[in-house]
C-alpha cells in the first residue's frame, strides 16, 4: 500500500512539474506580447519564475530548480523510486503507449498482451468478425437456397436473375468452366430438349470433352438422335422410330428435356449431329441403341457417314449388346469402341477383362463409382467413364475414386 502512495505522489509530482513548465513558457509568450506593447517583461517572467519555485518548493523539498526537464527526471528516479518501482512505472508507460495506439491495429496485427490479460475475454472472431467462408463453406443445400434467394430479389448488390443463369452455365459440376471431363448426355439436355440440334449445340459452345447421342433409324433408313424406340415417352408421336418413316418423323417434336427456353424441337438427324460435332472439335460419343429393321445395316451406314465426313478418329462407338460390339470392331480395327454395362456388369471381371480382349475398348462406361474397379478397368489400360450425375459434390467423390470421364445433362 505504501509502495503503491509512493508511486502516486511520485506521478502528481511529475504531472506538476510538467504543469508548471506549461505555465512558464505561456508566460514567456504573453511577456514578449506585453514587450511589444511597451511593457517591461523582464520582472513578470522573474515573478513566474519566484511563485512556481515557492509552490513545489512547499511540496517537495527535493524539487531542483526550473532548468532541463531530463536533469529533473533524472535527480525525480534517483531519490523517490527504487528500482523494482522504477521498472514498474515503465511497465506502466509502455502499456498505456499501446493502448493508445490500439485503434490503429489492423486484424492482421497481433496485440502481445500481458500474461493473463486476453484470457476468457473475446474470441478471435469477436474481435475481428467471421473469417471468409471457403469454397466448401456452404453446403450444396445452402448454395442453392442462396442462388434461389438472389434470382427471386431480381438484383442483389449487382447480381441478377441473367447474370446467375449464365454463371450456373459456366461454373456447372466441378471443373467451372473447363468441361473437359465432362460428356453432355443428349447433348445439354438440362438447357434444351435432348438430342436436338439446340442441346448439341450449346455442349460444344461450353467446351465438353464429348457429346453423346443415341443411334435409331427410320424405317425409310434415315439415321436420327432419338433416346427410346416408342416415340410416345419423349415426344409428341406414336408408334416406334423404326415403323416410321422420315417424312413422317421430321414432323414432330421432342419433350424429353429442357424445353422452356427452346420450346420443343424437332428430332435431329445423325448427320446433323457430326456436323455439330466436327465443328466444335468434340468427341462424338454415339450409344448404339437395339434395332429392329437391321442392326448391321444401320451400323454400317453410320460407319459409311462417319468416314466420308473424315471424322473416324473422332468417334466412338458405345454399346452394351455383345454381338453389335463384335460387327463393329469387324468393320474396323481402329474404330474408337466403348462397353457400356449396368451395375452388375460393372462388377463382372470377366465382361471387364473381355472389353480389353474381345473388343479392344478405349474404355468402359458404368453407372457406379468405386475404387476397386477403376483399379481393374485401368489395369488393361482403358478409361473409366460414370453415367450419370449432375451433381458436383457426387462428382467430386468420383473423381476421388479413380474415374476419369463424367456423364451429365448439364443443368
């Protein structure tokens, strides 16, 4: 307790004598204006000088004469603190230095506070708010509330319904918008009608890897992209696409799809289709669908398409029906092929190891994902293809687990 009075008289006495220096130098000033105006200041500043000398002489008789303030600390630390004291006072000193200066912290700057100080107060997050969220700080659920939310307000700090539709575009799966691991299934069916010429159009504007389509022709044999043999399921006719002939196929409009934007479409033709394809450089990615009016007939007059638009290395040809697979590889050796397999064929070793030596096969295409047969399709040198997801989380685990080519509408 003493030592803690000795410490306060100690600071009004320093307080007072940087009071009284205040005092005098105002009085200096003020006796040169008076000397301007003809008054003699000389004996006013003494007068100062005499008062302020009897007034901390009365307090303290250890008080030296007005003279350098740095004499006057000086004798001040010699004869009224000890050392412990003395540390102290200038412990003192510097933690009020850094109050002082704490608004001018930015939230990279760390405050060395004393031991004990900081405990039990306020987080890091208090102090300087949340931390950026990172990519995955949202959860698939959230992200799609937050798009929903900004698309409903129409313009949200500069966002708008358009400018988030063209981002989803852009930034679809998990590769934004480098889609070169990606095949359009039906072409951007999740943008317009499947196996039109609108949906094979915009894959190849966003840069896929490929774009799949299914094989079917007429009964006039007119190659066309149509996914079922009933016409019923995906568009507005009836019957089947073999029992019909063009002119009668041509008339129609496909369902299936996107077809808000586009409306509905009529069916493409196959030609129409490598047209698109050669165009934008992408794999055509062709499912060679069962047929009832002449399989190799119908497999041979797209091979003969294929060869005349010299687009032979940029074809293939996937089909999980053994004895297509095998008249295919007959007409040609270098035909790019692929096995297509269901999710118990997926795990048939055998029908794996027969892709590689029956057919030769550039890869095998399954509908599930799993470690252990990326392992075994790779062993034979051949690529791992899933069909089919559109969502980027899945996308990612599958990536994870040794697939090299996703499948996708691309919504």
């Amino acid at each position: 307790m003493i030592r803690k009075n000795r410490l306060e008289n100690n600071r009004s006495e320093k307080n007072r004598y940087e009071k009284n220096r205040n005092e005098m130098d105002r009085t200096r000033n003020n006796g040169i204006e008076a000397d301007k105006r003809g008054i003699f200041r000389i004996p006013v500043v003494f007068l100062w000088i005499l008062i302020a000398g009897m007034v901390m002489t009365s307090v303290s008789g250890t008080v030296p004469a007005a003279g350098d303030p740095e004499e006057f600390f000086e004798t001040f630390e010699e004869t009224e603190l000890s050392p412990e004291e003395l540390e102290e006072w200038e412990e003192i000193e510097a933690l009020e230095e850094e109050l002082e200066s704490a608004e001018e912290l930015e939230p990279s700057e760390e405050i060395d506070w004393p031991e004990g100080l900081g405990d039990g107060l306020l987080s890091e997050e208090d102090l300087w708010g949340p931390k950026e969220t990172t990519e995955d700080g949202l959860s698939d659920e959230e992200l799609q509330e937050l798009i929903d939310w900004l698309a409903e307000e129409g313009d949200v700090d500069g966002i708008n319904e358009a400018e988030l539709e063209q981002q989803e575009e852009k930034d679809h799966g998990v590769s934004g918008d480098d889609n070169s691991m990606f095949i359009a299934h039906t072409g951007m069916a999740g943008k317009a009608p499947q196996n039109s010429t609108a949906a094979f159009d915009l894959a190849g504007q966003n840069g896929y890897w490929g774009i799949e389509t299914d094989l079917r022709w007429s009964k006039d044999h007119v190659l066309v992209c149509y996914h079922d043999e009933s016409l019923e399921k995906h568009s507005n006719g009836t019957g089947s696409v073999s029992s019909r002939n063009w002119s009668y196929l041509k008339n129609i409009y496909v369902s299936a799809g996107n077809t808000k934007t586009y409306g509905s479409l009529p069916i493409a033709t196959f030609e129409e289709y490598l047209d698109i394809c050669k165009s934008y450089g992408c794999n055509a990615i062709i499912d060679v669908k069962s047929c009832a009016n002449g399989y190799k007939q119908m497999l041979k007059a797209a091979y003969d398409m294929i060869v005349e638009k010299d687009m032979l290395g940029q074809v293939v040809f996937q089909c999980s029906l053994e004895k297509y697979l095998d008249y295919i590889r007959d007409m040609d050796s270098k035909l790019r092929i692929w096995l297509l397999v269901g999710q118990k064929g997926a795990w048939d070793g055998a029908k794996i190891r027969r892709a590689y030596t029956r057919w030769n096969c550039e890869a095998v295409n399954a509908p599930v994902a799993d470690t252990s047969i990326a392992r075994a399709i790779h062993s034979y040198g051949m690529l791992y293809a899933f069909y089919q997801t559109d969502n980027s989380k899945l996308q990612r685990q599958y990536f994870g687990k040794g697939v090299d080519l996703i499948m996708e509408n691309g919504k």
